[in-house]
C-alpha cells in the first residue's frame, strides 16, 4: 500500500491546484474580486490599471511555491516576498482583503476542500510577511 503524499510535499500542491493552467484559473478569478469586491479597493489602487502582467506574476509565483516549476524565476528572476512589497503601505486590512480575495478565488476552483483550506492557511504566511505597517 503507498502512503498518499500529502500536501507540500514535493509537487503535491501544484498537482492539487491543477498545474499551471489550474493557477492561471486561480490568478485569474483572484484578480476578478481585488477588481471587484469593495474590501479589495484599496489593494486595487496599489496595481496598475492593467492587471495583466499581475495576473501572470502571481501563476507564475504561486506554481514555483507550490512545489512545480520555478516559472517565476524563470521570467523574472528571484522573488522575496517582503522586499518585493516593501515599497507598500500593507496593513492588516490590506492582508485580509488580498486573503478574502483569494478565498474567494479559491472557493471556485475544482480544488478538493481541504486543498482549499490548506492554500488558504499556507498564503496567510507571505500574506502576512508582505505586511509593512501595523
């Protein structure tokens, strides 16, 4: 009998989150709600008005962090999730409402629940460590 992998390990994840075309999806309807949902407006104000290439950073970021290709640092090279916000004013209801965006993004996808859960506990972490203000 094989022990089933469980999440973080290896490209569990990334399998779990239907690969990168899976994170396309995910990318996708995150920015749909920062675009959308009045919690995220202030967070919409720190993008460009064009979300594309944002969309495209956070696929990329999220496949390499997710134990699958590093297409992040393929493109743009390394990636510290602190200095890359520092020039922000992140709170905790910046850091909350980029979470409520993506657990809304998230609660979409085909993603079995507890991957759902998992991602959601996991990006608390870079959520919280892009924080640049109480």
């Amino acid at each position: 009998m094989t022990e089933q992998k469980q999440y973080g390990d290896g490209d569990t994840s990334y399998q779990a989150a239907g690969q990168y075309e899976g994170l396309k999806k995910l990318s996708e309807r995150f920015y749909f709600y920062m675009d959308t949902l009045p919690e995220a407006k202030t967070i919409r104000a720190m993008h460009r008005e064009d979300l594309t290439e944002s969309k495209e950073k956070l696929a990329r970021f999220l496949s390499g962090w997710l134990g699958g290709p590093k297409l992040y640092r393929e493109k743009y090279g390394p990636i510290a999730i602190p200095r890359a916000h520092a020039h922000l004013p992140i709170g905790v209801a910046e850091r909350d409402a980029w979470l409520l965006c993506m657990e809304k993004a998230l609660a979409e996808q085909p993603y079995a629940e507890d991957f759902k859960d998992y991602m959601l506990k996991q990006l608390f972490v870079p959520a919280e460590r892009s924080r640049t203000k109480e």
